[in-house]
C-alpha cells in the first residue's frame, strides 16, 4: 500500500544546497480556526471570493513564497472563505474550488479523499510553465472552506509536508478530528481512511516495520531499522526507528496514525525529519529537513526475517 493519495504519483520534498536556510514550521491562526506547516512566515491578506453563484464571500489568504535556490522553492498558501452567508451554496463550494484549480493546467490526479478525516478533494495539476499545483480542498463544519494549494517546478519533488498539514481547529485551539462530509455534491462517497491511508495505527506501522536496506546494501547494516511501539508526548501513536545514512545517524519517531502518518519526527523537537513511502517490498524515504536536510531520497528494500 502506498500514499498514493496524499501524492498520487510519488511522495517526496525538496533538494538543495541551500536547504538549510529554511524550514517547516507549523503557523496557527485561532480567528480562520486551522494550523498547516509553512516553509516561511506566510503574509497574510484579505479578498473577496466569489462563489458558483456569483455572491462576493470574504475570504483570508495565507501565502509564502520561497525563491529559486532553495529545496523549497515555490509558492504555498491557504484560502479560507467564510460561507456564513451563502450555507445554500455549500453543496458546491469545494467543486467550484477545484475548477480553478483543474482549469490550471493538465490534471494528474483528482479524487475525493480524507485529510484528518474531513472529506477533501484532492488535485494534482501540470501547468504548460512546468510546475506542479497540488491543492487540497475542504469544507469544515464552521462553514468555512479551506483551498490548500502549493506551487512548486517540476524538476522538484512534489509538496507533500504542506500538503498533509492542514488541520481545523476550534476556537480552544484544540485539532477537529471528526468525520464529515460537507461542501460536495450530494450522494458523494467519502473513503474510508484518514490522511489517504487506513485509519488504523497498527496497520500503517506494519507497512514499515523491520529492517530496510539500501539496493545491494547489507542487512547487517540497514538503512532504517525500526523500533518498539508506543506514544509521543502528544498522545500520538508512533513507532521508534534509526536512521544510518553513512558515518550519520538519525534516531527518531515514526508516526503512523492520522495525516501525520509517514512522518520520521525529532522525538524532542518534532521537526519533521524525513517522509516514508511504503511500497509493498520497498520502502521509499524522503528528506525533509532538519538532521536530514541535505540527504538524498532513496527507496530500500525489506530485509528477510
């Protein structure tokens, strides 16, 4: 099983000399009700959106761009329109959103999915100035619609951190996780998964345990070798593993339940590390940042016993 849904074609992020200049961080904002993890401080803006209906809604926008140069080059910012006054157009929101985007360019992927259990659409679009948008949209229960989308070249991995980030929050700050199914035509099926992956802990981590080895490696000395189960200070359940890049290192958690999951942590800073790919047999690994930052992506194979 792989996290084909999440990035349809292939999970990874970002490669530069010049990756360490930037980061993810996760940037919170109580008034719009979301969290999401930005590669800069992201400024933000007030529009007017206008729906199926031609009605003019206020929306924020969240948007930061990174320079050429840098493993996270590109563009990343979240819409949140406010459809208080237009509930009797809810039921095209996130389809009149994704048209926007579709209309971008060639559509690669496009699916209705799961992001932290609320029913998304999800898209993938290559647009004829080589780059990718990847957009993840939503309609939450505080009738709010929520328009992910990142913009990065071609010739770079695609955007999966900022892409899985999104959360809805409430007005404690507290994460929403309850199933719903808002903002999409009547009679769509939602999946039934979370994150584009099956909503179950024990499942998720049985795709990436054992011992991982570099193609014609030595299962002596694996790449990643996992570790005992348990939680993080965060309630989160997660999977111990190490790292062996080389002469370094990484020690770290693996978490595998919610739309984290796949997510190679700092266990006392939960930076985000690393992104794991399961592929039946293989295992892909992706640099994200942090101890990891300049490490090239590799895919491993599974050692025996």
């Amino acid at each position: 099983m792989r996290f084909i849904s999440v990035i349809p074609a292939a999970l990874a992020l970002f490669l530069s000399g010049a990756a360490g200049a930037q980061s993810w961080e996760t940037f919170i904002n109580q008034e719009n009700f979301f969290s999401a993890n930005f590669p800069a401080p992201p400024a933000q803006s007030q529009t007017a959106y206008v729906s199926l209906k031609g009605k003019q809604l206020p929306a924020h926008v969240f948007a930061a761009t990174v320079p050429a140069g840098s493993r996270l080059s590109g563009t990343y910012s979240i819409t949140v329109v406010d459809f208080g006054n237009a509930k009797d157009e809810m039921s095209s929101a996130v389809e009149h959103a994704a048209d926007a985007v579709r209309a971008r360019g060639a559509i690669k992927y496009d699916a209705v999915e799961n992001l932290d259990l609320h029913a998304t659409r999800r898209l993938t679009v290559e647009t004829a100035a080589k780059t990718r948008v990847m957009a993840e949209i939503l309609f939450a229960e505080n009738n709010r619609l929520y328009i992910s989308v990142a913009e990065t070249s071609l010739a770079l991995p695609p955007p999966a951190q900022f892409q899985a980030s999104l959360q809805v929050i409430d007005d404690k700050g507290q994460r929403i996780r309850e199933r719903t199914l808002l903002g999409l035509p009547e009679g769509t099926k939602q999946p039934l998964f979370s994150g584009g992956i099956a909503d179950e802990p024990e499942t998720v981590a049985a795709l990436m345990r054992g011992s991982w080895r570099m193609p014609g490696g030595s299962c002596q000395t694996p790449y990643f070798k996992s570790g005992m189960r348990s939680k993080n200070s965060r309630g989160e359940e997660v999977m111990m593993g190490t790292v062996v890049n080389g002469a370094n290192t990484v020690n770290g958690m693996l978490i595998v339940e919610n739309s984290r999951a796949g997510q190679f942590v700092d266990p006392i800073r939960f930076q985000a590390l690393m992104l794991f790919d399961p592929q039946g047999d293989k295992l892909g690994i992706l640099s994200l940042g942090g101890a990891a930052a300049a490490w090239p992506n590799v895919t491993l194979e599974k050692c025996n016993g």
